[in-house]
C-alpha cells in the first residue's frame, strides 16, 4: 500500500476545543491516549510530538516525517443534531498527509 496519496481522518470528539488542543499537545496529557506502556514512551513522545513538531495555536499541529508535514487540525463546526432537533458545536480532529509545509523544526 502506497502512502504517496493524500489522506484525510476525522474524528467527532465530545469535548471542548481547548481540552482536545492540550490533549494533542501536552505530552503528559498524549501519554494517556498512547495505548501502551514501555520504559521509553516518554522519550518517544518527546520525539514525535515535541522535536518533530511545529504547534500552530490553537488549531493546528504539523508532525514531521522526512521533512514532510503531517498535518492535525482541530476544528470547532456546528452541526444539526436530528436526535435532539438542535444545533450544537462538534469539535473534529482532521488528520491528514499534505505534502512539504516547511523544514521539519527538529
């Protein structure tokens, strides 16, 4: 399977803009959503997401993998909720492959 095509995943997270951006950013809040335990998940943390990473606040994050962004944005929509008959805010995590956005900061 090739990873040359652009990709996009979302996510619905019911939770408010700031709690998700600090759950993306904050390595100690990542630690908790890894889905693992090893003696160096806090270093890997610190590679992935705070040496290869640029934070654009407070909606942005670009990882960076060979000197190609990966970029995660968190969007705030609102969206008609049929159930409930009502509008209401939906905050999305966007994940996606978007082609060089600049030197990895590393």
């Amino acid at each position: 399977m090739s990873m040359d095509k652009p990709f996009r995943v979302e996510v619905s997270v019911d939770a408010p803009r700031d709690v998700v951006w600090r759950t993306l950013t904050e390595p100690e809040q990542i630690r908790h959503w890894f889905g693992w335990d090893y003696d160096k998940l806090d270093e890997e943390i610190h590679v992935i997401f705070v040496e290869h990473a640029r934070l654009l606040p407070p909606d942005r994050i670009e990882l960076f993998e060979d000197g190609v962004a990966q970029p995660v944005e968190v969007l705030v929509e609102r969206r008609w909720a049929a159930a409930f008959g009502a509008f209401g805010l939906a905050v999305g995590v966007l994940i996606g492959l978007a082609g060089d956005a600049g030197p990895d900061p590393a």
